[in-house]
DNA sequence: GTAAAAGATGTTATCGGTTACATTTACACA
DNA sequence: TGTGTAAATGTAACCGATAACATCTTTTAC
C-alpha cells in the first residue's frame, strides 16, 4: 500500500501539496494538480482512513446497541439506522447486547477510546442499574425504541401507552370484557407502557383489570405459545389476548389453534409492531405498526446532530403509530357475555 | 481525555514506562506499576485505540457484506458473525448492500483504505460482473452462504443441491409427482444449485421436469403469495410446492389457504432455511434446517485465520443440513395419481 | 571490590496523514 | 526596474501510542 509520501516523490511536490490536491484541488496550480493526480493513479494510492481519523479524532463510526439482532423488528430498526449512517458518511458498528449489561457498558467504551463518536441504544437503561453509564453526561448517546421517562439523553419513540390503548379500546369495542394481556420482560419500560394503557382503556371503559390475565413472555415466539396454554387453562378463559409483540401473537395463535379453537371465533388475537409475517399469518394478525426503519434513520440523524451540537439534550422524538385491523381479531363470542 | 504524556507526567516516568505498565506488566518494578496505575485511575484514562490501531495497522475491524439485514435468515448469521468476532477481539462493521454491485465494492475499499482487515460477504459474486473486485486476490475475503464454484476465496457453506434433492425425494416418496418450485431470483447461484437438486431427484424418480411448474421468486413473502397464485390458476395444478426459502414458503401458504384449500391435504408445501416463524405456521412448516448461526461463526474464524496467515486460499467448509418434516407435508391427493 | 549480567527506565523515531507557518515564485503596477 | 501582493509550494510540528535502542541501576558471582 503506498503512502502520501511516495506519491509526492513521484510527482515531485512535497506531501503538503499532495494532500491540498485532495483536500483543496484549488488551492493547487493546474499542472501540479495534474502531475500529482497521475502519480496517484499510476500507484493506485488510497489515503489511510485510519491515520486521518486517528489525527482528526473523529471515527465517523457509530455504535449500535442491539440486545437482539436475530430479531425481525430491530433487523428492520438496523436497515434504517445502517442507511441514514452511510448516506452521512457514518459507518454502522453493531453490536448484539443479549441485553446484558456489562456488554453494554464495554460496548460503550468504544467511544472512551476513540474507536467510535456515538452510540444509539435500542433498549431503554436498567432501572435498576441506574449507574450504568457513569460518564452519562459525557456520552453522545441517544435512545431509541424502548425509552424511560427522564432520560437524559434525546429519546425517539413512540406512544407506547397510548398505542396499546388504541388496540386495548379496538378489543374493547367488539365486545370483549375478558382481554388477557401477555407482557414483555419485567424490566423493559415498554412492557410497563403498553401495559399502562391497556389498564387506561380498561378503566375508561369501566372494565376491572383482572391479574390472572396478565401474563409474562420475552417478546420470542415461544413465550407467547406458552403464555398462551396457561391463558387457555384457566377456568375462565379470556376472549381476547393482547401481545405486546408480533412473534408472541403469532405464539399464541399456534397454542389457539392446537387447542381446537379458531381466530377470531373463539378468541381474538393481537400483537405489536406489525412484522412483515403479521399479514401472512394465519389469520392475518390485527397489530400496531411501528415505523421500525424511521425508528433507525432518526435516531441516527439526531445522534449526527448531538455529535455536532446541534441538539439539546433533552430532545424527544415521538414517531406515529398506527392501528392495523386485520382478521385475528373480531366480536367477542356470545358466551362470553353472560 | 487523558493521553498517555499526562499520566507519565503525573506517575514522574517515561510515556515509554506507562506504556509498559499496560502492555507486559512484569517488565515493570512493582512500585511504578503501582505508581503508574494510580496515575491511570486518577486521570480517568483510556488509551486511544484509534492511536493504536493506527501505528499497529490493524483495525480489529471485519466488514460484513449483507444483502438485507432485515431478513430473518441472515439476522441469524449475523448474531453468529457478531458473537465470534466479539470473542476474538473484533469488531463487526455491518453494510446492508441491498445486493448493488457498487455498494460492495464501496465496502470493499474499507479494507484498501485501512479501516477495515478483512470482509465477509454474504452474497455470491454476480456472475455477470466478474471483474467486481479488481484486487480480488489480495483482499481478505471469506464468502459464506451463497457461493460459486470456483471462488478464489475461502467459502462456507452447505450443499444446497444435495438438500433441496433430499426434499425432493422427501415429496416424492409420499407420492407427489407434480411437484412445483418456487424459486429465488435468477441470478442467484443459491437458486441454481437449489434448482439442481430439485431437478436431480425427479430424474431419479423417472419424473419429467415441467416448466411450467417453476416459479421465480426473490424470497420474500410477497413472491411467495404471487408464485402460488401463478401456480394455482395452472389447468392442472400442483400437488406440492417447494420454495427455496421459508418466507416465501409462507406467503405460498398464505395464498393456498385464501384458495380454500387445505395444506397439506390439497397441497403439500416445503421450505428452506428453518426460520423460528416456520415452526409456528399453519401447519407448522416442512424445511431444511440451515445451521446459520454457524454460518457466521465459521465465516469469521476462517477469516481471521485468513488475516493471519493461517488458511490456504482454496479452503472450503461445507456445513451440514437437516431434513425437518413437519405438518405442511402430507401425502399426494389421490386426485393427482390418475 | 569489581566486572558482568540482569533489570528498570528513559529517549526518540515512527506510523500517515493535516495544517500552521515559512518561503518561494509570479505577476501587476508605479 | 523595483516593490508589493497574491498564489503556489515547502517545512515541520503534531495527533497518541509503540518499541528499538540507549542508559542507568541493581544483583550476582568470583
């Protein structure tokens, strides 16, 4: 690999001429300008990235913190981040947290040591861990996705509570009186918000809040299956559930079907974000849609804009949501209503 | 930030001293390591690593060159990607290239210009563009997933041909004989070898092969829903329809089921790849398992070996497949056994 | 007690660019 | 022709670490 250096013995200059050819052609007589683009052709010389980034002290990297990679939503929140990085000359480090917190902690040290400017956290701080990020103040960082109130960094978003209302008042207006809810992890802000609004639709529709139908999953497949068999065996079975994820729905719709029953008939299904299989299920999954790639790209464009000051800290992004109905959800069964 | 000139200034030693400190502790009296890490803690500091990697010339970094990040098979191959270069003290740069020539080869140069070792692609080369990388026998390059005969790079992956003949001969062997394919988009080699096989177990089985049973698909589920609806409106239709990936299988599911047909009694359909949801469908999903996680591993080790010289160009590591037989596959309708 | 060996630490060049400042060259105008 | 100014180019410091080599100190051994 050539060097600055043996391009400017080639061309006959000094290296500060080669490096003005490249950074401020103008300021280089034509000839010059000639004779050095042709030393630089003829030796296939590229400038070490690595060297300027080194002396400038910007990496033009951010750092993505994904607890979940292998996940369809967050695939679709690191397509949007991954094209507003490159298209402002940023490139993408991502990183699969699993959630844990010491992988966070060392992933955020990339900063500490140069190695990147930013971060973009996709899953809210542990509340319980509230020391987390000791320089937190110091850190350019934003928050997206899964959020906690007084974050003191800019957040995107959106109306978690709100949302789950729309889809709680959804389920409400056909009828059901028995609507199971199967939750996230205990520790995610999400679960607690989506949670909340269930409850505010529940209240304003004077409707009691029943414990036995809350459940709790992991937003995987799986847990919602299993959610879903102790739902079905209790001795009042609910008429509806409510996941607070897509993969989890789709858990439970196999658990509903195995056990005899149709959707929307016996029970009716609903999820949360609006995954790309949610409209080939079977049935069609009725669903919140998130704008998972708008999620990325704005977290990304507020995070360049921190990075250059021109964001104040406490900048709150909320993106729109919106209610997708489709056949996973329907009138509440007769019986259901005594 | 603190360098390394402060904290020698504040233990009273040589930057040289303090860099020993950290690097080979034991050529260090016991006092001025001592004195030295108090200096270290004092100050907060963290050694630029961009310094570092700069000077070492190596970056840590590995590129990896993925068709869409949002696709629940290469997720998959990513976490493995993350998690072993992670634990070899990697990091890994994720680009979404969206299968443009000119991305990758924009990538690429992240490696020419020293901000990256080494690239994992994931994508085969186009075999139209066989010039796309100019420097293709000096760049460190592992291709995993989809390859092509003759790569001059090491390769991973899995015998595609000799799987999709195994599911073939799965089909066959429960008495379908008009067996259609929905494949993925013409250029890709996946397609070709999947093809093959698909071809080779008819041909032993004595079976002709209609064209008018195959279908291209690009493997999402929206392909998969036309291909069926293609196949469907067939004057003689097909009794099973095997798909080259699971999403596609699934909107084929989707599309059968809206015809009021029964899956598998009416039609039989199988997939490739093994993705979470195809244990979920309805009826659970007919497949091959990839082992993608691993994937991404054994892409990263064989690439680190390749930067340290410890891998033979030729390398090519094949992994193994599983035939998962689940409800979506039944025996051919007696209809279809004039 | 002293030379040799081993151990500890310091000095400084270096990686490959960028850029402030210095110097040279070119040209215009009196 | 001389001088001032602008344009072109060169020189060298610098970013923050590493490591070869030099130097100084302490052991070890006779």
């Amino acid at each position: 690999m050539s060097t600055i250096r043996e391009v400017a013995d080639m061309a006959g200059v000094s290296v500060a001429t080669v490096s003005r050819t490249l950074q401020q052609p103008d300021r280089v007589s034509p000839k010059t300008r000639v004779r050095v683009q042709e030393a630089i052709d003829h030796l296939g010389y590229k400038p070490n990235l690595m060297a300027v980034k080194f002396r400038s002290g910007k990496t033009q990297v951010l750092v993505a913190l994904v607890p979940t990679v292998a996940n369809v939503f967050f695939a679709r929140v690191i397509k949007g981040m991954q094209e507003a990085a490159a298209s402002q000359g940023y490139s993408l480090l991502l990183m699969n947290t699993m959630g844990d917190d010491d992988i966070e902690r060392n992933c955020a040290k990339l900063v500490d040591t140069s190695q990147a400017d930013g971060v973009i956290q996709l899953r809210a701080f542990n509340p319980f861990a509230p020391d987390q990020f000791q320089s937190e103040a110091l850190l350019p960082m934003v928050n997206a996705c899964e959020i906690v109130d007084g974050a003191r960094f800019p957040t995107v978003t959106l109306d978690n509570r709100a949302a789950a209302k729309a889809m709680t008042e959804h389920l409400i207006s056909l009828g059901h009186r028995r609507i199971a809810m199967v939750k996230g992890p205990q520790s995610s802000p999400l679960t607690r918000d989506r949670l909340a609004g269930y409850e505010d639709a529940l209240k304003a529709a004077g409707l009691s809040i029943d414990d036995s139908l809350l459940c709790a999953g992991d937003f995987t497949l799986s847990s919602g299956y299993r959610a879903a068999t102790t739902l079905l065996s209790l001795p009042k079975r609910p008429t509806a559930i409510f996941c607070e994820n897509d993969e989890m729905a789709m858990g439970a719709m196999r658990k509903v079907r195995e056990a005899g029953l149709s959707i929307p008939e016996d029970i009716s299904i609903a999820g949360f974000d609006n995954i790309a299989f949610s409209a080939y299920a079977e049935p069609p999954l009725t669903t919140i849609a998130q704008p998972a790639e708008e999620f990325g790209e704005t977290a990304v464009n507020v995070l360049i804009d921190v990075l250059n000051g021109k964001t104040k800290h406490a900048l709150k992004v909320i993106l729109p949501f919106e209610l997708i109905t489709r056949q996973s959800t329907g009138p509440a069964p007769d019986s259901a209503n005594p």
